[in-house]
C-alpha cells in the first residue's frame, strides 16, 4: 500500500510540474509545440490508470465513472485542448493521492498499535537465552518476559508473577497481577516481575493482533467507492453524454460542449464518501474504536435504539464474591473449591473471579474431563462419577436438584442486595451459593448520561437475576431493562425492536453475546480480550473496553454523515450545477471547466478531512 500512495505523489507531482510548465510555455507563440507534448505526456502520467479503468469497464460491459472522464480527456485531446486534458487527468489523480493521505494517517494510528507488540521473544533454547524473531514462536513455546518489557504473545503464565499493565487492550490503566495459570496479552506491558508464557496464541493471531488486522481490512475496503460510483455512473454517465450532445446541437459550438463535459466530471460525487470514511476510521483508531467496514459507520448514524448487556458491559465485568454460603454438611473453602474446579473451564467474568479466589487461598482445585456450558445460566462437569453443576436460579429451578428450595432462598436475600447469585450442586445435591457484586464501571455513568442526549431508547438486557437488573437499571437510569433471559432470548427483543422499524445497536462484551451483536444493525465488543468471538462477531469493537468511547463512537457517525450529506449537496451537486450552467452558456472554457472542477474536489477532500480532527 506503501507503495501506492509514492506512485499517486509521483504522478501528482509530475503532473503538476509538467502543466506549470506548458501554461507558461502556452504565454509564447513560438512554444506552443514544446506545451501541447509536455501536456499530452502530463496527460498520460496522470491518466493511464483512468484509462484502464475505462477500458476494463467497457469490456466488462459496465459503465464506469472512468468511462466519462476519458471521453472528456480524449474529447480535449481531439480538439486540440491538451492542457485540458492534462488538467482532467491531474485531477484524478491528485484527488487520488490525497484520499491516499488520508488512508495513510489512519493507517498510522493502527501501527502504533502494531507497534505494541514487540517483534522477537525469549525463548530458552539449548539451556541459553537466546532472543528470536516472532514468527517462530508456535503455540506451546515457552517464552520469557523480564521486568520492563513488552508481552510478545497471548499465553498463560506458567512461572512467576508479576504486575501486567493490559492498557492498550482492555483500557484497564490499573496493572493486573499475573501468577501461574492465569492469562496474559501480546502489546501489554510487564511491570515488576519475570514471567514465562506458555504461547497460546502469536502474532496475527493473537488478540491485538486480530483487531489490527480486522481495521486494516476495513480501511483497505473501497467499496463504498465502487458502490457509488456503480450507483452513478449507470445513468450518470449517459445523461452526462446527452447533456454534452445537447448543447452541442443547440450552439453548434464543440468546445464549450467540451467545458459541459468537463464540469460534469463526477470527481466530487466519487470522493464525497470514501474520504469522509476514511478520515472517521483515523478518527476512531485513535480512540480506540475499530470498525470493520464504513457501512457500519452509516447504520450508526442512523441507530435510534441500544441494547446493553449488563455483565462486563455497564459493570466491571470483575465480580468480586461478597458472600460464600455452604449448606449443611461442607464447608465453605469446599465449596469453594468444588466451584473452581468447574470454572476453571469457563471464560466467563464470574468463573474468573470464583478461580482467583480459589487460587489466592492456595485451595486444591480437582480436574475434570467432561464439561458442558449451559449459556447464560452456568456449567456443567464430570469426572470419577461426581458431578458438579454451577448455575443460575431459574436453572436451579428447572433441573430437580434437591434442597434447591432452601438454596433459591439464600440466594433471593443475597439478590435483594443486588447481588449475582448462583448455585453450586454435587451429584444433583445443591451444596451451596455463592454471592458475588459487579460494581458498575466509572465510565459507565458519564458515558450513559452522553448516550442518552443523543439515542432516545435504551434497554439493559441480561441474565442475571431481577433484582441485581433492576438496581444497575436504576443507578443508570435506564427505564427498560429485562433480566433472566437466555442469549436466544436476548436476541429475540433485538428481533422483536427491529420489527418496530428501529435501527438497533447492540453493545456487550461476553462470549454469549456473539449471537446478539452479530443479529444487531450495529454490534459493538467492547472489546475484552477474552472474549475472541464477541470481537469477531461485532462490527464495531471498543478496543480499551471504553464505554465512555461509546458516545463519541455514535458522535462520530453522525458528524460524517452530516459531512458526507455536505459533500453531496453542497459541492457535488450545488457547485457542479453552478459550473455546468456557466460553461453551457460558454461562461466557462474548457480549462475554466477543469480548474473550478478541481478546486470542488479539493474542497471535497478538505470538508472530509475536518473528521480527523
Ligand atoms: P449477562 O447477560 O449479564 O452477561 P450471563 O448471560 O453471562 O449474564 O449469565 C447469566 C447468569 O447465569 C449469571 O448472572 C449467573 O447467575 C449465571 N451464570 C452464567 N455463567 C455462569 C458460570 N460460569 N458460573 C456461575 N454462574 C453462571
Ligand atoms: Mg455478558
């Protein structure tokens, strides 16, 4: 890509020295010769791409914007208006390099990303250090880290620990402490500790990894340009063609049909979208919002109504246990203990907080081999004929455990605190509950309040119990709010909102709201690192799990629409009407024609790049 945008200045550059060069060459008679070949090579710099386009185009059977613009260069060249012609191509051309500017300064905010992660690892070889290039590291490769250093892979630690600073990818600016077992991040920094990784995942595959790669392939995507243009071009270049004939037939006079022609070049239509999403996409990278295509950006634009997940969404997503309640006949480390030993399988937030808890009390966690996850209500595992499950109360409620009665009790006491409950059952005897809060994230409130100036509609769904819903809808303020609902059913009230007419936008964060974000008009991870499949499934991903990104994210949206709307109104048909009525009554010459055509291009790509800032 590097290359192409060289190319596109080199052109533009040369373009530009060479039509200087024969306008002032054109001031004298004598050199009239030397300025018409130094605009026809101009021509040719600046055109050839056009004109393959074109030839593509007619092959293909399609009518192109290409299409029209070479008419217009080899109608000016038939005429002997070379310098036109030149000026045509020069067009093109530069309006080309400069949304290439434009991709590349996106482009370079996603390398700061890149360059996160550090290109060689440690590795153990032969009893030595020896430090090694990236792309032979493989998963189950040991790597180490020493104090200071970058995290190179996705792994889990196996030796160690250490405070992890995981900012640049879950925005979490309070370091992590790493020990054995637990996960860590390529791009994040290791701060006291030595630590060594076993690779889970490198390179591209890692995490960051894969959000860089996702923008990349959405800044890579012209298809918006395309599209348009493909829109257009269908009836435009025709009319344009007809237009162009018309006034040749009434005025007899082919230059200024020519200087029609000219002026009616769609350059300012063709660059009216793309550069607006462009510049939004170096917008968002910035701030830590990938988007995986401009289409996105529109529908955002358009979203009158979001559905937020509760868990790791609008709260921490990192339960802390309030409250661990054995029954009769076990105690409460126990319990805890038969808990882990089944969430250790789990990605899910409360797993995560049951296996720290477990581990920080240096309490035995047994193995299991056969583990079903039951989403959105618990797991389920097996091995030497016991049989564990951990789970919600409406689980509880439907499986015939036995005391479930006196568990669903304890629980609902925990729930009225707004608490996250569930239960944990050996061979279908309910053993216990464990109580856990999940404080609302800070950015949260100054995010929702944002939120809410600018989208009407706003529901909190989750799986968690009632009471535990209704307090963090209450904190919020969010008067809809449904709990106990299962990942299908959560997608069922998107479904239900859409048939409303609402264009629907979905935020969420957990491995179970892939199936959401991916049914929303809008999906938007927020971007946990753990959960690999929710990014996938989003379209919009909140890298550092910023909620307070989020109304920026929609502001953004709306302001490249408002820009795009500008673009197309304003200059691509306001102007272009303006000029295309002057040079039908011969107020414009060819060269006339092309310079004002120029000059709405470049204020086009102006007006866009206001985005970036
Ligand atoms: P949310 O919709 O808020 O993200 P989930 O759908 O992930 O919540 O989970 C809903 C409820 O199911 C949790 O509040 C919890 O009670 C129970 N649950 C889900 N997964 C687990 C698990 N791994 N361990 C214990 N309980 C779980
Ligand atoms: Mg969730």
């Amino acid at each position: 890509m590097q290359t192409k945008i060289m190319t596109k200045r080199y052109e533009t550059m040369i373009g530009l020295i060479l039509i200087l060069l024969s306008i002032s060459l054109y001031r004298f008679p004598s050199t009239y010769g030397v300025a018409d070949v130094l605009s026809i090579v101009a021509t040719i710099v600046c055109g050839r791409d056009m004109v393959i386009g074109a030839i593509k185009g007619v092959i293909r059977g399609k009518l192109n914007v290409a299409e029209l613009i070479t008419i217009a260069i080899i109608a000016s060249l038939a005429i002997g208006e070379y310098l036109v012609a030149a000026e045509v191509a020069f067009i093109m051309t530069a309006g080309g390099y400069l949304e290439e500017r434009v991709i590349d300064r996106s482009r370079r905010a996603i390398n700061a990303l890149i360059s996160l992660i550090p290109s060689q690892a440690r590795l153990m070889v032969d009893g030595e250090e020896k430090m090694l290039p990236l792309s032979q590291v493989t998963t189950g490769v040991v790597v180490m880290v020493k104090p200071g250093e970058e995290i190179p892979v996705d792994g889990m630690v196996l030796t160690g620990t250490s405070l992890v600073n995981e900012a640049s990818i879950t925005g979490e600016s309070k370091p992590i402490n790493k020990s054995p077992g637990i996960t860590v991040y390529a791009g994040s920094m290791n701060i006291d500790g030595a630590l060594e990784i076993k690779t889970q995942k490198a390179g591209n595959e890692s995490v960051l990894g894969r959000m860089v790669e996702l923008t990349q392939k959405s800044l890579n995507e012209k298809t918006p340009v395309i599209r348009l243009a493909d829109r257009f071009a269908a009836w435009f270049t025709p009319l344009v063609l007809a237009l162009t004939f018309l006034v040749f037939v009434l005025t007899g006079d082919l230059v200024r049909s020519i200087a029609v022609l000219v002026v009616m070049c769609p350059c300012t239509l063709v660059l009216a979208i793309p550069t607006a999403h462009v510049a939004s996409l170096g917008k968002l990278v910035k701030n830590g919002i990938l988007l995986k295509g401009g289409i996105y950006l529109e529908k955002a634009a358009e979203v009158d109504t979001i559905i937020l997940d509760k868990t790791g969404t609008v709260t921490l997503g990192r339960p802390t246990i309030a409250k661990i309640i054995p029954l009769e006949g076990i105690t409460s480390d126990e319990l805890l203990s038969l808990a882990a030993s089944v969430e250790k399988y789990s990605t899910h937030p409360i797993a995560q907080a049951i296996v720290t808890e477990a581990r920080s009390k240096a309490i035995h966690i047994p193995d299991f081999d056969n583990v079903t996850l039951l989403p959105g209500c618990g797991m389920m595992a097996r091995a030497m004929g016991r049989d564990v499950v951990v789970g919600n109360a409406r689980y509880l409620k439907k499986s015939g455990h036995r005391r479930a009665q006196a568990a669903l009790s304890i629980a609902l006491t925990q729930e009225a605190k707004g608490r996250t409950t569930f239960f944990v059952a050996l061979n279908k005897v309910v053993q216990g509950v464990i109580a856990l809060d999940d404080p609302i994230r800070a950015e949260t409130v100054q995010g929702l309040t944002e939120l809410k100036t600018m989208i009407p509609n706003l529901y909190l769904l989750t799986g968690d119990n009632q009471n535990a819903a209704y307090q963090v809808a209450y904190a919020l303020g969010i008067r809809e709010y449904r709990s106990q609902l299962l990942p299908e059913e959560k997608v069922n009230v998107l479904a239900e909102l859409k048939t409303q007419g609402r264009t629907v936008a979905a935020v969420g964060d957990g491995v179970n709201d892939a199936l959401l974000l991916a049914s929303a008009d809008v999906g938007i991870a927020m971007g946990d690192s753990a959960a690999a499949i929710t990014i996938d499934a989003g379209s919009v991903v909140l890298l550092n799990g910023d909620f307070s990104k989020l109304p920026l994210f929609f502001s953004i949206a709306r302001r490249a629409r408002a820009i795009i709307k500008q673009n197309i109104i304003v200059f691509a048909v306001c102007y272009n009407l303006l000029a295309l009525f002057l040079a039908s009554f011969g107020y414009l010459t060819p060269l006339g024609g092309a310079i004002v055509h120029n000059v709405g291009s470049t204020l086009v790509v102006l007006n866009s790049m206001r985005l970036l800032k």
